[in-house]
C-alpha cells in the first residue's frame, strides 16, 4: 500500500493519537523517533515491520501513556538496551 515509502516525520504531530497500527505497512526504513514524542498513544502494533526498527529504541521511553505494543516478527537486531528501553516505559503491560 505504501509502496516501500517511509513512514512520515510529521506523525509526531499526531499528539492525540492513542492507537497506532502498523502492522503489515510496506513501509521502509527505520521506525522514526518522532513517535516517541506520542505521549497518549496507548497501543502500538508493528508487527511484522519488514526493517530493523533502529539501533537506538529510546523513542519508545517517550511513549508514557503505553500500555500495549505488538513488536511479533519485528527485527531486532541491532536494537540496543531494549531491556532498559521498556523498564522506562512502566505502563506498558503487554
């Protein structure tokens, strides 16, 4: 559908946004830190995101309000201090 275009900067502009879903998008490129700056986005689906996400996955500490994300069958490699990433965001639950 997006024919390997990447995904738009001004997403970050979306501040209301609480439901992301990005699963499945032919989208290219790594998923850009601007959707950190969704401080109300409170479920996040990028399963199956066809490219590494990103070496640096702190955007996702800037995501206060998550309680879901879907990272199934997403490529990790290279993605560092994950762990630590996801104990910064502590309303995530699932």
């Amino acid at each position: 559908m997006f024919q390997g275009s990447w995904i738009p900067k001004f997403i970050g502009s979306l501040k209301q946004l609480t439901y992301l879903n990005l699963s499945h998008a032919d989208f290219s490129g790594i998923i850009p830190y601007h959707i950190g700056i969704l401080s109300n986005l409170k479920s996040l689906d990028l399963s199956y995101y066809n490219f590494p996400i990103a070496h640096d996955v702190n955007w996702i500490s800037g995501l206060s309000s998550l309680e879901h994300i879907d990272l199934s069958s997403v490529n990790l490699t290279g993605a560092q201090i994950l762990d630590v990433v996801f104990y910064m965001a502590p309303s995530v639950k699932v």
